[in-house]
C-alpha cells in the first residue's frame, strides 16, 4: 500500500476526468460483465510512465469523436482486490500497471501493456487507443 496523500493526487488525475475510481472487486464484476457498451479501464500506477504517459494518453484518447460508453480506472497498489479482479479479465495479458484495456460486450478487445507505454510518448499511446475506439467504438 501507498501513502493516501502520495496516490489522492494521482487518481484524482483520471477520477477529475471523468473516470469513475473503482474499488471493490464488486463493482469490477459489475462493469465488466456486461454483455453491451464499451468500457475503457486503466490500471493507474505511481510510476512515473503513469504520469508522464499513460495517463495523459487516455485523457487525450477520450477528446476523440468515438469514445467508451464508460472509463472507469483501478490503482495499483492501493486498491489491490479490485485491481487483481480487473486484471482478472484481461487474462492472457500478465498483470502490468500502468496499462490501459478496452472491453467491448464484456470481451476484451485491445490491451496497451506496460512494456507498449515505456519508452513512448503519450501522443504516441493516445494514438494506439484512438485507433481502437475507432474500431470499437464508433
């Protein structure tokens, strides 16, 4: 677990947004077994490839004409149950924060790991995910 006051600023970052903070495995169920929408989930993180990239990118990525019937996000590290059961759904993907899913009629559809963050420019991301709400979402 991370201090409070060290990760508040951080989700509040996607939750101030427009994201909604989940966490409860609960309420993960109920999101992601909906068999109609699109959902966008991010996994946020204290690293700084969350700050610098990840979370800009799906910011930026929900300015594009097709977007998610919802974005909702889960903190690494903070929330870890509600975590671990969105991670739950984005098997075979191993578990990597910060990463970006969308889910479309409770599929998965596109997955953005870790390794495709690191080392790219969140103009770079955002493009990937605009690519796939065009896809999944228009």
């Amino acid at each position: 677990m991370y201090p409070i006051e060290l990760v508040t600023p951080m989700a509040k970052d996607l939750t101030d947004f427009g994201f909604d903070g989940i966490k409860t495995p609960e309420e993960v169920d109920t999101i992601l077994t909906q068999k109609e929408g699109t959902v966008l989930v991010v996994v946020n993180s204290v690293c700084g490839c969350a700050a610098g990239n990840a979370r800009p990118a799906a910011k930026f990525a929900l300015h594009n004409a097709a977007k998610p019937d919802r974005a909702i996000t889960v903190f690494a590290g903070v929330d870890a149950a509600a975590t671990n059961k969105a991670r739950g759904y984005m098997l075979p993907y191993p578990p990597s924060s910060p990463s970006i899913a969308l889910f479309k009629d409770g599929n998965l559809v596109h997955m953005i790991e870790r390794h495709m963050i690191e080392g790219r420019s969140a103009q770079q991301i955002a493009d990937d995910l605009i690519g796939a709400l065009n896809t999944h979402c228009a």
